[in-house]
C-alpha cells in the first residue's frame, strides 16, 4: 500500500500530471476571457505543458504568469496578426462563394494553399514563443518551416484540438471531461510531439527551475520582436523575466 502512495509510483506520477493539467486548463480559461489576451495565455500554456511533458520542476500558477507576462508584448501582436490574416481569408472565401461572380478556379486552389500555410505557421507559433527567444517575423517563419518539415506531427497536433470540440458538439455527456481538460489535454499532447525536435534548437544544460525569475542582462541583447533579420534563427529563452 505504501508503495502505491509513493510520489514516485507511476500512477500517482499520471494522478499529479493529470491534476496540474486540470489546474492548468482553468487557468488558461480564465486568463483567455478579454480576448486580446488569447496570444499570451497560449504562449503560458504551452511554456508549463513542455515543462510537464518534460518532467522538470515547475510551480503551475507562477510559470503560467511568469511566461504570460515575459512574452505579454510579442505574444499580443502575434496573436493580432493571426487575427488579422484569419479575418482576410475568411473575408476572400466569402466573397468567391457569395458574391455570384465566376472566379477563376485557381484562385480558390490558391487561397486553400495560402489557408494551409497559413495553418502550418501557427500551430508552433506559440510554443516557439515559449521556448525561444526570436522577433515575430522569425519565430513565424520557423514555425513554419517547423509545421511543413515534421508535417505528420503537425497534423497529428492539429486533430488533437479539433477532437475536444468535436467531443463537446457530438458526445454531451463527455462536456465535463472538455471543460476540464479541453485546452491542457491538447497543449500536453501537442508538446508531447514537439518536444524532440524543440531538443535539437536547445543547449545541452541544465534547466533552471521557477524559482529564478531574473537574470542578468547584457547591454547589448537586442529586444525580441524588433524585426531584425538577424534573430529569425531561434535562441532558447533566458530561464529568468525579461525586462
């Protein structure tokens, strides 16, 4: 019996994880709700899900709000972006399928290959932005790169946010489960699939935990997100706040 109680047993292990991963999802809820604070709270979630995955000591609540307000600034414009892209395809859609003018056809093949890309240079915006310190245009540009290279795994981090909401429309008796874990559980399993080839962009050194919320900065560090060409290659992001 007193193996079973051991923190180290595996189950009790699963039981921890799967508790930090409810707090976590209430958490990103919570932080989600004026809307325009969307960028950073997905850019929290995904810092604490890959330190999760990872096993490595982290305080949910204070990691979650240490990367929200580390990457506040980048995170809010990335996410406007996407806003704004997202908006002028719909609005292109929209205007071919209604409009009643006869639109060439490679225009509609162009705009779904635009709306794929558009796909795959997202789905590891936010957690580039967690990991690596980098300007908007570059971390952009590698999650792209990072979503057409490892394609199988993009798709695969692509079902597991739509499978939640199809569970919420379709299964109602599994609404609970959603709320619950609707956002972590995916978070968790997308890092799951990332966290390998985040590894190879990494320094092999041991990570510092929570605790350290500074560190010291050198004069000379350019400020993530100024659109210099020279940071579109991802740097790990300092362990401490950034200033």
């Amino acid at each position: 019996m007193g193996r079973l109680f051991n923190l180290d047993n595996p189950v009790m292990n699963a039981l921890n994880k799967l508790a930090d991963l409810i707090i976590l999802n209430f958490l990103t809820m919570i932080c989600c709700i004026p809307i325009f604070t969307i960028g950073a709270s997905a850019t929290a979630l995904h810092y604490v899900a890959l330190k999760i995955v990872r096993d490595e000591e982290t305080y949910i609540i204070k990691g979650f709000f240490k990367s929200f307000r580390q990457n506040f600034k980048q995170a809010t414009i990335m996410w406007i972006i996407m806003l704004l892209a997202l908006a002028v395809l719909i609005g292109d859609f929209v205007i071919i399928s209604k409009s009643g003018i006869a639109f060439p056809s490679w225009i509609r093949v162009a705009l779904i290959a635009i709306g794929i890309l558009f796909v795959f240079a997202i789905m590891h915006a936010f957690p580039m932005l967690a990991k690596f310190d980098n300007t908007i245009r570059g971390t952009f540009k590698n999650s792209l790169y990072m979503g057409i290279l490892s394609l199988p795994k993009t798709i695969l981090m692509m079902v597991c946010w739509v499978i939640p909401a199809v569970i919420a429309i379709y299964v109602y008796q599994a609404l609970p489960i959603v709320i619950m874990l609707g956002i972590s559980g995916p978070a968790f399993l997308n890092a799951l699939l990332y966290n390998k080839t985040f590894k190879r962009f990494e320094p092999q050194e041991e990570v510092a935990s929570d605790e350290d919320w500074t560190v010291p900065v050198e004069e000379t560090e350019e400020v993530p997100g100024d659109g210099k060409d020279a940071q579109d290659f991802p740097e790990e992001k300092e362990n401490g706040e950034q200033l």
